[in-house]
C-alpha cells in the first residue's frame, strides 16, 4: 500500500452533501482516525493566514454537568427528530451524561444519562488520576451506519447505594441518546491464569478495580475495550475486552499479564491504533516473563511493552517490543503506558523498499519506532532489534501522544517545548527540526493538526497554567511560528481549565476543547 493511499484510508470519514458539492468531515474517533493520527486533512476555513488574534478566537461555551476527560466526537448534518439537520458535537462526561449540542451555534440537542437506577457516577477510589468522580472518561467512537441512524458507543462506570460498582458499554442513537441493540451491556470477563484476583484458574476481571481511561477502538465491527487501575492500587492486571457492535455481546478476551500483576492499558487517554487489521499499544509497569524458545514471555505476561494484537481467530498477542531496561522500568514506574501508539503511514526507505512503521514513547525520554512485520521483541543486552531508537529526544517524558502531518511527528513532553520532526528515507530526525517558544507543563500536550490536504498546515496544543489554560496554534513547517495563542486577546478568549489530557478538535472551521464543565469552541470572529 503507498503512502498516499494509506492517507486515504486513515483520513476521517469525507461526506459529500450532494453531486459537486462541498465535502462535509466527521470525526468519529479519538484523534480523528484508527492509526491515531490527530489529522484533520479537510479543514478548508482556518488557515495560516487568518487564525490570529484578530481574526480568530473564542466564540461561545456548551456547558455540561462535570469534567469532559474524553476528546469531543463530532458528526456533520445529522438529522434530528422534530428539530431539524445539524452538525453535531458530541461530548460525555464523568457524571456519566452524554450530550448532543449544535455544533455551529451551541444549542442543546439533547441530553441523556447513563446512570442505573438509584446508581451514581463512581467515587474516586482514593486515586487522584480521574476525581472526584469517575463516569464516562473515555472518548466514545461513533460509526454512522451502524443501528437506523448511526451508533455512539461509550463505556461508563457507576456505584449504587450498596457500594456495588458496575462497568458497562452503551449504545446510543445519535440522533436521540436512546439505547439501542438490547444495551447496555455489563462488562464481565475470566481469563485462564494464576495472577492478581485469580480463582480456580482464572484471573477475574472485577468492576471496581478498573477504569477505562483509553478511547474506544471500532475494527472490524468490534468496540475493544482497555482497562486501566486507580493509581496502581492491586490487585489488577492488563485487559483487552472485545464487544460486539451490533448486539453489544462480548466477543473477545485479552489479559496481557494473566499469570503476574499490573501491566494496565491506558495511554494518557489516547486510543489503542489500529492499521485496520492488526492493534497497537503501549501497555504500562507490569509483569514481563523470561522468554519461550520462539521469544515470547514463557507465561503470556507482557508488561510494559509495546503491544500488537491480532484480531484473527483469538484475540492473541501476535507480536511485541520490549526495550532491554524494562524490568527495571516497571519496577520504577517509568514506564511505557504512559504514551499512545501511532501507526505512521507506508514509507520507502532509500533502496525503495516500503516500511510497514509504528511509533511510540513513555516516561523514558525515547523515541521507539517498530517495524509492524517484525517488532523486535526483547533482547536483555540492547534494543537492536528494533527498527529505530532515539535517546533522550523527549527530556520530561511523555504523558500524551503525538501527531502526525506530511512526514513530520509532533510531539509534546512534560515541561519541555512542543517538537517537531521529520522523516526522511523513512528514517526520523535524531534532533527536531523545529520548537515552541511555549514550554508545555505535566501532562505535556497531545497536539492535534487542521490542514487542507498538505495545505494550511496547523498545530494545535493545550498548555496547562493556572487558572486558564491556553491554546495554542503554530505553523506546522516550523513550530517557531505561532500564529495565536488564547492569551493574546486579553481575557476574551480564556477558557478556564481544560480536562486533564486534554485534545482538540478541529473541523469544520472550528475548535473545540473540553473543559472541567464545558465545551469551549473557537473560531473566525465576527466581523
């Protein structure tokens, strides 16, 4: 596959609105694609030239009922019962509450709770990481075709009065919030293993020990799930849970440290990618085994790896990389699940020969990147196998994902300056080719890019300062550029505190960020 297809195949869903017509975008997925990367290549309205303070800034704010933690989702000219045809932006929160709001002028759609009867969104479970209350934190995925109208899937967790806790996936009709397929669904799960929380031979998958903090992966009509613990408080384990999208019955089981403990999926918040057949990423601290004759884990525990899946027969690990270091990693905590998995596109080295090519970094200060036909595995005395290691490229580490745009890779690290760099011959620059004058604090900054095809390219960025966070918008050829940032304006463009790993969204000549109790939207001011 060339690069130029693959670009196709990953962009986000184009919709024509009649024969010759312009071309309307969805992003229906956490950082607008399955290889997860934050591209929005059909942004015709903002451009180099007229995002700045006079033109551009923050036009009005959807208020909801708690934190938004997940990336807003966003549907153009969905057709709403008795209120007519509107470009939705879709938003949930740690309330457990999903909205619908019109995405041009803020107006309420609709709203719907998930919670159970004399149920509660989730107490914090004296973990700091999602607080005070922990509901829908997850970006959902939407699938358009899916049910009479299209299908937003979110995965939401509760307590009731008994201090009973519940995790279940929801199916809800775009166009009302109204449960679909049966659902919701309660998430259950045992898989064969002696590790944390295991009985008569199988590790339990228990409620209230998990959250899930990634976002939703749709492959092949399935919504895979990731499961991550409160502050690392055990017992718990690594699992992948697999749900049908038409019938919301489950489908498939993973636990990636079924004889150990740990090894928890959660990224920052990004979602696992996928090349639309096989998925990636980055599994956090846990139980790695020694290794099989064929270089596997003797007891199928993979923590702190980097982590393909094939979704062929069983859910299975099909293969993986793990640097040399990553026992001592664990045992430190600095680990690999603290960044998202990028699948880059297809790329010809300099004898012509095409690299099949993923990305990804955690706490350590390097850059990894596998080749996906052959990941490298693990080696105790170097990291040769893999197909490209850059030391020390990300002092601060990371706790976001990157972004990628016309064979540059952004990344934004803890406390250091938002980067960018560039491949070439299929290799990436060992030192950026640019940066931001901005330095981005903790949790660092998961960009997201706005471009017309390789036109207009823009990068996106939240940096977290008290009491307003700022957004921030730079030329994508050279991030020394910046062209507006939601300070230069005074106070009109503050938006208060956005949500911990906090993503924009671009589409459709707007932005539009998630915040402790609203959605605040950017765009051309009025003139």
């Amino acid at each position: 596959m060339t690069s130029k297809v693959f670009c196709a195949a990953i962009a986000v869903l184009a919709i024509a609105i009649g024969a010759g017509t312009a071309v309307a975008t969805d992003v229906a997925t956490y950082h607008n694609n399955m290889a997860r990367t934050g591209l929005n290549p059909n942004e015709t309205i903002l451009t180099l030239s007229n995002v700045n303070s006079s033109s551009f800034g923050k036009l009005f704010t959807m208020p909801v009922d708690g934190k938004i933690d997940a990336e807003p989702l966003y549907l153009s000219s969905v057709a709403i019962p008795g209120q007519g045809t509107h470009n939705v932006l879709y938003a949930v929160t740690e309330n457990d509450s999903v909205y619908a709001f019109d995405a041009d002028n803020g107006t309420l759609l609709w709203q719907v709770s998930v919670l159970g009867s004399a149920e509660t969104a989730s107490d914090d479970h004296n973990c700091l990481n999602i607080y005070p209350s922990i509901g829908i934190t997850s970006t959902p995925v939407i699938d358009r075709k899916s049910g009479p109208h299209g299908t937003i899937y979110v995965v939401a967790m509760s307590e009731d009065s008994s201090g009973n806790y519940y995790q279940r996936i929801h199916a809800l009709d775009v166009t009302t919030g109204s449960e679909e397929f049966g659902g919701p669904t309660t998430i259950a799960a045992k898989y064969p293993g002696t590790g944390d929380n295991s009985q008569n031979g199988y590790v339990v998958f228990d409620p209230a020990q998990y959250a899930e903090r990634q976002a939703l992966l749709l492959l092949n009509g399935v919504i895979y799930t990731g499961w991550t613990s409160h502050c690392d408080t055990r017992p718990y384990t690594g699992w992948v849970i697999g749900y049908s999208e038409s019938t919301l019955q489950q489908t498939s089981v993973l636990d990636v440290t079924p004889n150990g403990n740990s090894g928890s999926i959660w990224m920052s918040g990004a979602g696992m990618a996928s090349d639309g057949k096989s998925i990636y990423f980055l599994d956090a601290n846990g139980t790695f085994d020694t290794l099989n004759k064929k270089g596997f884990p003797k007891s199928a525990d993979f923590g702190n790896g980097f982590l393909k899946l094939s979704t062929e027969n069983k859910l299975h690990v099909a293969d993986y990389f793990e640097m040399k270091s990553t026992r001592k990693e664990s045992e430190h905590d600095t680990d690999f699940g603290s960044g998202g998995a990028l699948v880059l596109p297809d790329m010809k080295d300099g004898n012509n020969k095409t690299w099949h090519l993923a990305i990804g970094a955690g706490k350590d200060f390097n850059i990894y990147i596998v080749d996906r036909t052959n990941m490298g595995k693990y080696s105790p005395k170097n990291d040769n196998a893999i197909y490209q290691e850059i030391d020390k490229a990300l002092p601060g580490g990371i706790w976001s994902m990157p972004a990628y745009f016309n064979g540059s890779l952004y990344y934004g690290s803890v406390d250091y300056n938002l980067v960018q760099f560039t491949f070439s011959q299929a290799k990436l620059s060992t030192a950026p080719a640019s940066s931001s004058a901005a330095i981005f604090p903790y949790p660092g900054s998961t960009p997201s890019i706005s471009a017309n095809q390789t036109q207009n390219g823009i990068v996106w960025a939240i940096e977290r300062k008290l009491p307003n966070d700022i957004l921030h918008a730079y030329d994508a050829t050279n991030l020394q550029n910046e062209l507006y940032n939601s300070t230069q304006a005074g106070t009109r463009d503050h938006f208060g505190r956005a949500s911990h790993f906090g993503t924009p969204l671009i589409v459709n000549g707007k932005v539009y960020v998630g915040t402790n109790d609203d959605v605040a939207v950017f765009g051309l001011l009025s003139k």
